[in-house]
C-alpha cells in the first residue's frame, strides 16, 4: 500500500500502461488465440475472476506455496487463503518478514527480506515452490525468484510492485511525503487509519482487522534497490490485478507480460484480496501453480 490512502497510491503508480481491453472475437491483435479463460489471447494470456466459488475441491497436484504479504502486514495476512489451499491438498508456507507483525523490532533492509524468503525457501529443502508476493514484497519476492534457481515453480504478484534493477520501492511514483513520513516516524512507515481502507471492497471488520494486526514497516525496506541479475520477463509467472486499485499497470509489470512467460489475472476486488475475496485468490493461486 502506498500513501494518500490504497486506492490513491496505486493510481499515481499506474499512470502510464493500461491494461488492453477485450476486443469482438477476430478483431485486433492477436486475433483466434484464446486466453485460459477462453477469451482472446494476444501478448499475454489473461483471465477474469468475477465471484467466489465453490469449496476447493480443485484436483491436479500437491503445491507448495510460499506465501509473503505486504507492507505492514505478516504471515496472519494470508490466513484463510492458506486454509483454502490446505483444503485443497496443498502445503502452504506464510511468512513474515523481518521486522514486521511477530518480528516486529528485527532490523530490516531490502535485502534482509530477500534473504528470509530464499532461507525459507532453503528451509523446505529440495523441492519446487511457488512463491506469492503481495504489494510491497513483489519487490523482494521478485529478486528471490531469481536466486532459488530451478527450486521455483512459479511467481506470483498479487497487485504488487515487482523489482526493477537498480531501483528501490518508492523510485517509481511521487513519494516525498512517504519519505517524509518515515523520517518523521524514527525509521518507520507508520500504519495508516482505518479511512484510508474505503472502497476496497473490505466490510469494517475487515479493517478493523488489518488496522489492528499491521506494524509500522521498517523504511529501510522502500528505499533500498533492488539488484536483479537478469531479466524478471525471463522467469514463469503471474500478475493478478484487483481492479478496484485501478487497472492501470506500471511499465514493469506491463513489459515482462509481452514476454509470453506472464500470464495477467483480474479480479474484480481491491487492493488486499486475500482478505475481500480469500477463496477466489485461493483458486488463482491454484490454477497459477496447476496451469489449470
């Protein structure tokens, strides 16, 4: 989440690349190729998730996911969705980041994040993972991808930043008074009000509930660059959009899609799905991993 409020700091980072809208059938680019969720297909596949379903009941095989929330937020974050996809047959691994939720009080830069999820991913031993960044933690969930070699499956960004070599999380949009903030705060991004919530498809229970388990995040973690060692369009993955934050994407997720390595997911939620629409995430998580 960035600052003014969620929906507020994803329209300043999304001015520049929007998403392509769906066209008569043969017509336009990319014309008779057919997304997974049978519409068409041109630079990348893209398919639409609208309303919950069913008990997951998904089949194909077991997954493991490593599952990482953003700015602020901790393993608690991804609580139902871990529960649906338990439900399902798979293993499912949240994680918190240094200095954040149980952590809180651990120092914390860009790299200490990058390094709790390779150990994490270490820590499962020899075995194929799929990780999933949220917000904030697409940018070191993006570098880890990197570094675990042919131990990742696939990478997830749930309507998240992705890392850009060189640059750190707030190179991207006007954050001066994200800064100032942190300045202001001993360090700290400080945890937003309750009202900075509205229109994200969340009830009052819901934010109460994320206001109340959020922690300030360790500024060091924004301002860091990243350091990629090849290109992110290189690795398999998928960008789930929630549309309620808007349906522009930033020029670095909208280049690595041209890549035919990316798949673009939407759904039609706000900025913290895996609390609005848990099973629906569960299932796109799912059939990311499955490519069912």
């Amino acid at each position: 989440m960035r600052p003014s409020g969620p929906a507020a700091h994803r329209r300043l980072a999304h001015r520049t690349a929007r998403v392509p809208r769906a066209r008569p059938a043969g017509t336009g680019p990319g014309a008779g190729h057919r997304t997974a969720g049978g519409g068409r297909r041109g630079a990348h596949r893209r398919r639409r998730v609208n309303r919950p379903v069913g008990a997951p009941r998904y089949g194909a095989g077991m997954t493991r996911f490593v599952l990482v929330a953003g700015a602020r937020l901790g393993a608690w974050a991804w609580d139902e969705v871990a529960a649906e996809l338990r439900a399902a047959g798979h293993e499912v691994h949240p994680l918190t980041l240094s200095g954040l939720a149980e952590k809180q009080g651990v120092p914390a830069g860009q790299r200490t994040h990058v390094q709790d999820i390779v150990e994490e991913v270490e820590r499962l031993g020899p075995c194929d993972v799929v990780l999933v960044g949220h917000s904030y933690s697409g940018v070191p969930v993006g570098q880890a991808a990197e570094r675990i070699g042919d131990r990742l499956a696939r990478v997830v960004f749930v309507d998240a930043d992705v890392p850009v070599d060189g640059a750190s999380f707030l190179s991207g949009w006007p954050s001066d008074h994200v800064r100032q903030a942190i300045d202001a705060n001993d360090g700290f991004w400080p945890v937003p009000k309750a009202d900075a919530y509205a229109g994200q498809d969340l009830t009052d229970e819901q934010i109460d509930r994320i206001v109340a388990g959020s922690t300030p995040h360790p500024g060091a973690t924004l301002t860091e660059p990243a350091v990629l060692e090849r290109p992110l369009a290189e690795l398999p993955a998928t960008y789930v959009k929630c549309l309620l934050d808007g349906d522009e994407l930033p020029p670095a997720v909208a280049e690595p899609l041209k890549s035919g390595n990316w798949e673009l997911v939407t759904m039609d939620t706000g900025h913290w799905p895996m609390f609005s629409r848990p099973r629906e995430l569960a299932r796109i998580l799912h059939a990311s991993a499955t490519g069912s």
